[in-house]
C-alpha cells in the first residue's frame, strides 16, 4: 500500500488483516496509520514527502529487506523502468532487488524492467487525498524465490 495521507477505512483493514505482512511505501499521513496497520500484521513502512519530522525518526527513507528469498526495496519517491529517480538508479544497478517498490504517483502501475530484471510495483494511492480516481493496493505471495498470485485492490472511489 502507499499514499493513506493519513486515511483509513473499514476495507483497507479487511486486507490487511488477511495479509501476512503488509508494507508500506510512504505518505503515511499520521502514526495512527502506522499503530493502527503494526497491531494487526507486521509493518515495514517508509516515509513519503508529506510525512513530518517524527515520522521520519521511526520510517526510513528506504527499507531494504529480504522476504523469504526475495530481496526487495521500498521508498517512496523511485521512478519508473528506464525513469528512475536519481537518487536510487545507480544503487539500484549495482544491488539490484527482486522487488522494487515505491509510490508517490498515486497511479498504480506494475511492470517488469527487463534491463535489471527486476519487479517494479507502485500500488497507487488507498487514500482520499489526490487527483487519482479509484483508491488501489496491491497483494501478491512470495513462496521462497516465486513472486505469484499478483492482486490488484480497487477500493472504490477517491471520494466515496
């Protein structure tokens, strides 16, 4: 999930409930997302542009982990395939991950970088606040090194 803006709601809990582990990719908006997202699953969060000083004291920049034997790379502001922010697209040539992640756009937008054969997911915006239309998350399975069942959320409208 990435850009709540400070929102959630009854639907984004429901998935977050089924999930194992739910990762966030900035634009928190508020430490009742994080409390509020941490007591129900285990959180891995960045934080985005909007977020204050004292979320930047508890959410990294970027977090970079490994899920069972994927390696993945979170932050909020990273560009797209062949458009990545300066800031990550040399790092991202020399350690490259298996999943990379960020959101900002608010678009949701899966695509497969063939030069670093690499995953890259934004999951959109799951928050009210934006120009986006249709609130979105994402959800998939990783079974050791196999990346699958890859889910898009639609959460309804940004207004409704």
């Amino acid at each position: 999930m990435s850009d709540t803006h400070g929102y959630l709601d009854d639907r984004i809990l429901a998935y977050v409930k089924e999930a194992d582990q739910v990762w966030h990719a900035g634009d928190i908006g508020g430490f009742h997302v994080t409390d509020t997202l941490s007591q129900i699953k285990p959180l891995a969060a960045v934080y985005g542009n909007i977020d204050d000083a004292k979320m930047r004291k508890e959410c990294p920049l970027d977090a970079k982990f490994k899920c069972e034997e994927v390696k993945v790379w979170m932050t909020h502001i990273g560009g797209y395939p062949n458009r990545y922010d300066k800031r990550v697209r040399e790092a991202l040539k020399r350690d490259t991950p298996n999943i990379f992640i960020s959101g900002h756009s608010h678009i949701l937008k899966v695509q497969w970088d063939k030069k670093l054969e690499l995953l890259h997911l934004n999951p959109g915006s799951c928050g009210t606040h934006g120009f986006h239309q249709v609130r979105t998350m994402l959800r998939f399975t990783i079974d050791g090194k196999d990346i699958k069942d890859l889910e898009v959320i639609e959460l309804g409208k940004r207004g409704a």
